[in-house]
C-alpha cells in the first residue's frame, strides 16, 4: 500500500523511538485505516519485531510471540522451549537490546485481551518489572476502538497510566489526497473519488486498481461478492452488540434526518433512546454533532444535528444499502444509474464543502490569512437559512462567511451578492464586526466577478 501523509504520525513514533528512556505508545483507529502500513513503515531499518495477535487463544498467540521472537534472536533454546508464561520471551528480547534500541509491535493487541482479561494484569507485570527500564520502543496497536480504549487508555485498565504517548490515526486529509494518484488527474475528479473512498487507505487503493471512479464502483461495492460491498456491517459487528439499531440510525441520517427528533420519528423511537447510540458512533468515528457555528455553547445547544462523517458509509447507506435487494438480484447496472443521476448533487456537492471549510483552516494554520481562525464550521438558522463556510477570529472580530460551489460552469457576481445578503442574518458581534467573504468553485469564476472584486479586500476567491 502506498505511503502518503503521516507526516505528524512519524514524527511522534521518531521522537518515542529517540527516548532515553522505555517507551510504551498506543495506537489505535478504525479497520483499513493504515496503522500497520505506518508501523511497517516506521520500524524498517530499525531493530523490530513485529507480531500480529488473532483470535485465538491467548496461548496460541504467545506460542506464535515466542517463534517470531526465537527467530529475530536466532535463538534455537527459546524456539524449542515450552514455555507457559510470556516473561521469559520478553526478557530474552530485552538482553538484546542492551546496544541497539529494539522495537516490539503488537498489533491487534485487543484479542489478546479479549481471549484472555486476566493478560492485561499479565502486560502490566512485564511492563513493571522487565520493559520499563529496557532500551526498547513498545508499540500496542488496535483496530477495535472501543475496546483498545477499555485496555489501553481507560482508568480501570491495568495498563492505564503507562504510557508514553497515544495515536489516534485517521483517514488522509484531502489536502494530501492527489498523492495517491496520478498527477494529471484533476481535482473535480478527485473530489469525486474522495466522495466515495474518504481518506481511508485501503479503499483507495481498490478504487485504483479498478480504474476508473464508475468501475470501481460497480466491481468493488455493487457486486454482492466484492470488497467493500459489507464493509460497514464488518466495521459495527465487531465494535457493538446490536447492529441493527445502529445501522437503523445511521440509514436514517444518510436520508436526511439530521435532528434527534427527526431521527427517533423515522425510527418509531423516544427521543431519550436514541442519544446512547449516537454517543458510540461519535466516538467510533463515523458521526459527528454539528451546531451553527456562532453558538455560543455547542455542547448544551438544541440546533444540533448530526452526520456521517466517513464518505464511504454515507455513500453507502445513501446508495447501497437502500438498494441491496436489486444489487442482490442482479440488478447492479440499475442501482448505477440511480447513483449517476444523484452523485453529484446529492453527495459530492457536500463532501466539497468539507473540503473547503478543511481548506479554511489549513489556510489559517499556515498563515495564508492575515487573522488567525479560533473555529471554523457551518451555519444555519431556523428558517432554512445555511451558510457553507463560517470562520471565526474572536480576538480580531473578524467573520469569514463562504460558499461552495461543484458546478460544471463558473462561479458569477450573483452568487456573491446572495452571500452578502446572508451576512446579516448571522448575528455575531452585530455592529462590532468585520466580515470577510471567501467564495470555493471547482471550476473557477466568471470574468465579471474578478473584476468586480478586483479592488476589494474583503473578498477571496479560491478555486
């Protein structure tokens, strides 16, 4: 798998990796998301073993542990030994460590715990007694996030206070999405890819491999036999006990429903139900609680509303799931049509969005604006009034309001003016502000609008 990104990732595993002293680092994040790319990536070169647990018993993963190990060292003792404890391995490995620093991986760490609890307390022990005090690098690595979180990062966890440094790995950022194709591809079309795989490695690579955006669709999530056709089913089941209720929720989001009230209707649901779902899908990853942006206390706000916030599974509960029936029966080229008529409106006209407000940001990180942003977001208002992008500089009073546009044709004067009408129904500092508008065209702006803006300072345009 190709290696994009991961720049910050890096460079947090590098600075373990120089410590004086032991290191323990979790990582953790979603199925496919790339972590063993990025720790095969950081160990090469490096004195490592790398071992990835299953689920089977906790003693034979320690019998493959112990093999993997028996062969780095090119000890025939400890290969033929039978052992029924994991310190002995651990404390062959540290003696090799005394000149050079050495790296241990445990990927997939949570079904050692998992088979066994009673490991966890084990780990502990090794860690106190043996790992602690040793020249290695200990990496513990998960992709079931609610359960590396219970054994790894939880204060009831045996291990909880160990370690070192955590690593939360998600999707690739669009900003570094091109790098995963070839150069002349344009960015139109990379956002309709990005619409479909997100940033999510492995995705990316099949929808590579098959070709073309439409091909990839149809041989690699249409198809009942494919890679990606059950994938969301194989991300929930492992993560959560009732699938159902979950998938129930997050088939009413992708329709629409974007409030509590509207979600628990569709659903024949009380409203008070509902909540606990939503809470493990936020911390899974794969939604997120939106507030208009000028709230001034998002976490007790009513206006919230929630989303998918992984494109593959809203394009997936908004185009697969609803359709699997005729997927099922054969109908694939049907269900394709379906999705060319609503793809761009109904799908990648909002993932735009969310490149561009990620665009906002990084341009204020990166001191491209001469204010520096504190929040950046969406706005809206009760009477169906939405503004795309929305920046907010506290210290300066500045108001950044934006409009995303994934049209076929240009971007004209009026698209500004309807946004500058928009500015004052957002109150925030009313009178006390200065506001700036920033409009986003995936294929550029017409020529009246260059020259309309050609003196003003408080308009950008990005393309």
């Amino acid at each position: 798998m190709q290696f994009v990104d991961r720049k910050q990732e890096m460079t947090l595993l590098e600075r373990e990796y120089a410590s004086d002293a032991a290191s323990l680092v979790v990582v953790y994040g979603r199925r496919r998301v790339g972590k063993t790319t990025l720790l095969t990536h950081f160990i090469e070169g490096k004195p490592a073993i790398y071992f990835l647990a299953t689920e089977e018993s906790e003693a034979m993963n320690r019998q493959v542990f112990q093999s993997l190990a028996a062969e780095y060292l090119g000890d025939d003792l400890l290969r033929e030994a039978v052992l029924s404890r994991w310190e002995p391995i651990f404390e062959r490995l540290v003696q090799s460590a005394q000149q050079e620093r050495l790296v241990i991986v445990l990927d997939e760490f949570q079904y050692i715990g998992k088979s066994s609890p009673a490991f966890l307390s084990v780990f502990q022990r090794i860690w106190d007694q043996c790992l602690c005090k040793a020249n290695v690098m200990v990496v513990l690595c998960g992709s079931l996030i609610s359960m590396m979180m219970s054994q790894t990062l939880s204060y009831e966890s045996p291990i909880y206070g160990r370690r070192t440094a955590q690593l939360r790995l998600r999707p690739v950022c669009f900003e570094y999405y091109a790098d995963f194709f070839a150069e002349d591809m344009s960015k139109d079309r990379l956002v309709q890819y990005y619409s479909v795989t997100g940033g999510v490695p492995k995705y990316i690579e099949v929808f590579r491999q098959a070709g073309t955006l439409e091909q990839g669709i149809q041989d690699c999530v249409l198809d009942p036999g494919s890679f990606l056709y059950d994938e969301p089913n194989f991300l929930l089941q492992r993560e959560v006990s009732d699938v159902g209720s979950y998938f129930s929720i997050m088939r009413a989001i992708a329709a629409g429903n974007h409030k509590l009230s509207k979600i628990a209707t569709v659903l024949q649901q009380k409203q008070t139900s509902i909540p606990r779902y939503l809470r493990v899908l936020i911390e899974l990853d794969l939604l997120e609680r939106e507030v208009p942006i000028t709230e001034s206390n998002p976490e007790k706000s009513k206006r919230g509303i929630y989303k998918i916030q992984d494109p593959f599974l809203a394009f997936w509960f908004q185009f697969v799931y609803p359709n699997r029936s005729y997927l099922e029966s054969g109908h694939q080229e049907l269900v394709l049509r379906r999705i060319k008529q609503n793809f761009i409106d109904n799908r990648v006209s909002f993932i735009y969005e969310d490149i561009c407000r990620e665009q906002l940001w990084k341009m204020s990180a990166d001191g491209d604006l001469p204010y520096l942003l504190d929040k950046v977001g969406r706005w809206w208002d009760n009477a169906g009034n939405e503004i795309d992008v929305v920046g907010v500089s506290e210290d300066e009073g500045i108001l950044v309001l934006g409009e995303c546009k994934f049209w076929q044709g240009v971007v004209g004067v009026n698209v500004l003016q309807a946004l500058e009408r928009k500015a004052a129904l957002v109150h925030w500092r009313d009178g006390q502000r200065k506001v700036v508008y920033i409009l986003f065209s995936i294929h550029g702006f017409s020529e009246d609008l260059h020259q309309s803006v050609k003196f003003r300072q408080d308009v950008i345009l990005m393309s």
